[in-house]
C-alpha cells in the first residue's frame, strides 16, 4: 500500500531508496496504518512513557484494615501499608530485513512504472511484517504474564524471568483425576474453590480453545445445564448464560498464532495464550503496555527536518549500513514491557495437562 500519489517514473529513476523512503514518510505510513487489534491492547491499553523503567506497584488487597477502637485522649494507631513495589525495566524488542544487490538495482532504477509500484510496495510491505513482529512479541509477553505471572526471555543470549509476583493461593495445577479433560473431576467446586480465593468477584475468564472444550464437554457440566443424561450439546451461549445465572465468570477462548524463527531459519507456531491455562479476572483495568524510548527514536530527535511529533510506540525506518556488499534495511524497534497492577486480583490455573 502506498502512501503518496506514484511520481513520475523518470523523476524516481537513480532517486537513493532513503529518498524514496523518508524517515517522514515511514513514520507516517506507520500512524496510519491500521493493524489487526490484539487482545492484550484491550486488557493492557499501551502508554508511552519517557523512561526505560518503571515501578510496578502492586495494591494488596481490597479487602478493608479494619481501624480499631481508641479510648479518647490516646495516640491513633499507626498502620501499614500492603501490597509493594519492584523496579522493572522495558525489554528492547526489534527485527530488521535486508534489501540486496538486486532489489536496490530494480527499485532506484526500474524499467518500468509498474515494477517500481510492485517494489516499492514490497518495501511498504517489509513495514508491515516487522511492525507486526514487534507488536506480536509484546503480546506473547502480556499473555504469558496474564497466563502464568512471569515473563521468560530465553532468546539471543539473554536469559530474563519477570516476576510479578502472583499471591500463591491464587494459583493451582490441577493433577490426576482433578484434570478437567478426566470425566471424574469436578469444575464446578474447582471453580468455586479458586473464586473464593480471591478478594474479588472475577466476571471473566481468559482460557484456550482446548480447556473449552473439555468443559463444554464435560459431564457434570452437561449435567449442570441440562440435567443428567440429557444426551444434548452445550453452546456458547448456553454456557455463557449458566456462568452468568450461578455467579461464575463468563469464559472466553484465546487462539490467535504467531510465529517464530529460529537460528537455523525455521519457523515454529505458537499460541498467544497458552493452551493449558484458565485465568479469572474483574472488569476493571489489570495493567498497562508500557513503551519508552529507543536509541533509534533518541538520535531522530536532533534532525530538524523529522517530525517526531509523529512517533508512535513501534519506530520503523529505511536505512543504509554497508557499502560491500552494499545493503539497506528496513527495522522495527520499541522498548515495551507490561505492567500488572491487578496481579493480586487475578486467579491463575492449569486445569490440564
């Protein structure tokens, strides 16, 4: 997709990719460009912020301290405050692609219209592909912490786990016979048991499309909405009304993909969400994306004639960096990582294997 009427093609021939593609140009294809909206933006809206770290506060929980009874001309109780803080600092996340000899041949001096059209798009489309691969790491991190509490990083020779520090009675792997895909276990009282763990009313449940199923399917769940033997199917909407009626948050399914690429240039699916996971949680607001500045973004800001005005969370350019063999790049960058302030508001469960 272009961004700007095509010139005239002599005016392009010999024209550097780096003047075809601006720094203003890119930054504003970018603003404009309307990407596939992921659930993490939803249950983590994105903030940029001015700091490569941030402290994640976590409130404690809601039930009240109770503040006790003074006789009159007594000092007032001194109290404490729950709940604590961590420093955590944003991860640097960034992907580039290589034009070749080839490609920088035929886009500065094409033969034709069209075949300038085709490369130039081609480049708008290297956009596309590493802003998305930006932008699907930081929501494998939200899930991933959502899921499990913790954000692993075993990748380019780094070896991270955040810990947000999820209350340990508000956590439990179910083994055996307690497995929800066993025909024996019980999913009603699990879930009863875990929602009076919490201190709040979880309305929402996050899970796989696999631990779905096992409840859909279950028969003391059939049971539960039906009656015995009733030999009938459960739907969404008959389970969403059931959840909804006896107290029970309502249950949703995550099971969009990504994929990622190894050193030997081989592709492995994985899922957002994990499939063995079921974690409940409030309506209310559980954390945010927080973005901060990149090394790229920092040095923009000295040219004059870039309008960083424009800058948003994912920084895209077109660059050139070696002369032999000579090569330009197209990169995405942003330092992200997300908050959790509801991490003691949540219930995290693995009712599968």
């Amino acid at each position: 997709m272009l961004t700007k009427k095509t010139m005239d093609l002599q005016l392009f021939a010999g024209t550097p990719i780096t003047d075809l593609f601006t720094q203003n140009e890119v930054l504003n294809y970018v603003r404009d460009r309307e990407y596939a909206p992921l659930l993490g933006e939803t249950l983590f809206p994105e903030r940029k912020t001015p700091s490569l770290t941030f402290d994640q506060i976590n409130g404690g929980s809601r039930i009240p301290i109770a503040a006790s009874v003074h006789d009159f001309d007594t000092e007032t109780e001194i109290g404490s405050r729950e709940g604590g803080k961590q420093e955590l600092e944003l991860s640097l996340i960034k992907r580039k692609l290589q034009l070749k000899e080839k490609d920088i041949i035929a886009i500065e001096n094409p033969r034709t219209q069209a075949e300038q059209d085709y490369l130039i798009g081609r480049v708008y489309n290297d956009i596309d592909v590493l802003v998305a691969g930006v932008r699907a790491r930081i929501e494998a991190m939200r899930m991933e912490m959502l899921a499990t509490g913790k954000i692993t990083v075993a990748e380019n020779n780094l070896n991270l786990n955040v810990d947000y520090n999820i209350p340990s009675d508000h956590q439990e792997a179910l083994t055996g016979t307690a497995m929800w895909t066993d025909p024996s276990s019980d999913p009603l009282k699990d879930l009863e048991r875990w929602i009076d763990a919490m201190d709040v009313t979880p309305s929402k449940a996050l899970t796989s499309r696999k631990i779905y199923r096992a409840l859909a399917s279950h028969p003391k769940i059939i049971a539960a909405i039906f009656g015995k033997d009733s030999g009938r199917v459960v739907s969404q909407g008959d389970l969403d009304a059931f959840m909804e009626t006896h107290g029970y948050p309502v249950l949703r399914t995550y099971n969009e993909k990504y994929k990622v690429q190894g050193k030997n240039g081989k592709y492995t699916t994985k899922k957002y969400f994990p499939e063995n996971r079921f974690v409940m949680f409030t309506d209310d607001t559980l954390g945010e994306t927080l973005y901060g500045p990149t090394a790229e973004e920092t040095r923009l800001t000295r040219d004059p004639s870039v309008d960083t005005s424009v800058i948003g969370n994912v920084l895209a350019c077109v660059y050139d960096e070696t002369k032999d063999p000579v090569g330009t790049w197209t990169k995405a960058v942003a330092t992200a990582l997300p908050s959790f302030a509801a991490a003691d508001e949540v219930f995290q469960a693995q009712p599968i294997a």
